[in-house]
C-alpha cells in the first residue's frame, strides 16, 4: 500500500475520536451558560434572519418532504439536487455552532475566511487517501459541508417548536385554550383589547358594561387582528432567536444533542468514505409543522364556526 494512504481503520479512528469528543463539546456548549454564551451572537441581524426561517420554513419543510418522496421511488439524482437546497439564512449563532463542530469534535484547526467543504477536505479520511482525485474529494466534502449545514438548519426547526410551546403555555394561562401560533392566539388578544376598549368606553360605567358585553360580547375588527398579528410575528421572531437558551439546556439533560450529534458524525462519516446512502434526516423541520398545522386548523376552525 502507498505510504500515507488511509488505512479503513484509521479512518474508523478519527471518527471514532470525533464521536468521543461529543459528551464534552455538548457539556460546554450547549448547557445553560454555554448556551448563553453562544446566543450572545444572536444580537442584531440574526433577529432579521430569525423573521426570514420562520417565514421560509414550511417551504424548506416541503423541500425535505419531496426529497424524501424522491429517493423512496429512486429518484435520486433529483433527490440529490432537492437536498443541496437549503433554505435557512445562515446566521452568526449558526456560524459559532459550525465552527464548533470543526474546531472541537472533529478536531480541525481554525480557518477564518475558508468555507466549511474547503476546510473538510484536510480531515484525514480525505487528505490522507491517495486513491482520492482532488474532484472527488471536493466533492466529498462538498457533501459533508451539506450535511453539516443541515444538522445546523434543525436548530432553526427546534426553536420554532420552543416558541409554539411558550405560546400555548402563554394561552393555556391566559385563555385556557390552545394557541400553537399566530392564528389561534392573534384573534383571542384582538377580542380581549376590543371587549376592554369597549368596557372602558360604556356610558354607565365598567361594572355595567362587563355585565352588557358578557351577555352581547363584542369582536375584534379583521384589521385589528392583522395588527396584532404582525406585532405579534416581531415578538416571535425576537423570541425564536433566543429560544436555544432554553431549549439547549433541557435538550443536553433529555441527551438529544448527544444522539443528534452522533447521527450526525455517521451522516458525515458515510459523506467522507463514499459510502452513504442516505442524507442527514432533520425531521426537526417536519415536527416543528406539525404546530404550524394545529395552529392554521384551529384559525380556520375560528373563522368558519
């Protein structure tokens, strides 16, 4: 064998090492104050780009679906082309999440300036292996890059789903009903503003009017609806982009991060050796619809009752 080739069990090595640096990079970076940490760099422009995924994500969604739907029935040059299409603007949380798996699971030196795919191509298993064009192992780490920005795409996912439960925790308080989203609990907020406005307003007093509009409640004009609803969209975007702070935390405890991570490095592993099959699955994406269609469903349920 030529010198310098890399050997099956060397690579199985590195990865190994990778999968081994897992439990101490989660522990440090995505407990509480790690995490923290971490969303210092949501300040700013990532709020923007928090707005931008929540609205792109149920196309990004479908995308992942059809892909799904494509290498079931073989389609996979089409499934593969579908697959490269990301449509979550990356931000500066997501970059620090990046450059952490390269710096501290797969143990590459810092490259400020070089993209993720040029920066892969001198882990091991592809530097070291002469059988390798420099095509092929761009291409190669062009397909690791990929899956790594996906792994990091399903943080978007996860804190859209924290922000639906803060939301149906804020209704089930203050409503005791259930308000997934913005269709569900926007109308409710509208009509509490109109029913006190329209107290406040009534000529013989708070005490009569709460008696008058209990018996002939009043609603929420379709204008003031849509207001409080775009406030209400600005609020969950903030909310969103800061919503790993809580949801890391209880994620490192349940082990998610541990599994994801480790699901992750196999995806990369079958990416660098040629030999994968299937893509990284962020069914993430796929969960956090499911809050998309309760809340849709139950906003349609309120305007055809």
């Amino acid at each position: 064998m030529q010198r310098g080739a890399t050997l099956p069990s060397e690579t199985e090595d590195f990865f190994a090492a990778a999968r081994g640096r897992i439990d101490g990079h989660v522990s440090a970076t995505f407990s509480l104050a790690g995490s923290a940490r971490l969303h210092r760099k949501a300040l700013g422009l990532d709020i923007l780009c928090a707005s931008f995924n929540v609205i792109l994500a149920p196309l990004h969604a479908f995308l992942r679906l059809l892909t799904l739907l494509l290498r079931l029935v073989r389609l996979r040059h089409a499934a593969g082309i579908l697959g490269r299409l990301h449509l979550v603007l990356p931000t500066r949380t997501a970059r620090a999440v990046e450059e952490g798996l390269l710096t501290h699971v797969f143990a590459l030196p810092a490259g400020p300036g070089r993209s993720i795919a040029d920066r892969l191509t001198e882990v091991p298993p592809l530097r070291d292996d002469p059988s390798l064009s420099d095509s092929e192992r761009h291409a190669r780490a062009g397909r690791a890059a990929e899956t790594l920005r996906a792994y990091t795409g399903t943080r978007s996912a996860v804190a859209e789903m924290t922000t639906a439960l803060l939301t149906i925790c804020f209704g089930a308080w203050v409503f005791h009903r259930l308000t997934p989203g913005m269709m569900t609990l926007a109308p409710k907020l509208a009509d509490t503003f109109a029913m006190d406005a329209a107290i406040g307003n009534f000529p013989l007093g708070r005490g009569l009017g709460r008696l008058w509009y209990a018996a002939f409640p009043v609603d929420a004009s379709p204008l003031a609806i849509v207001m409080i609803a775009l406030a209400l969209v600005v609020t969950a975007a903030i909310v969103t982009a800061f919503a790993g702070i809580l949801a890391d935390p209880v994620q490192t405890r349940l082990g998610v991060h541990q599994v994801r991570l480790r699901r992750l490095v196999s995806a990369v592993e079958q990416d660098m050796t040629g030999s994968g099959v299937t893509s990284f699955a962020a069914r993430e994406h796929l969960y956090a619809r499911a809050f998309d269609i309760v809340d849709i469903a139950g906003g349609l349920f309120r305007h055809f009752r």
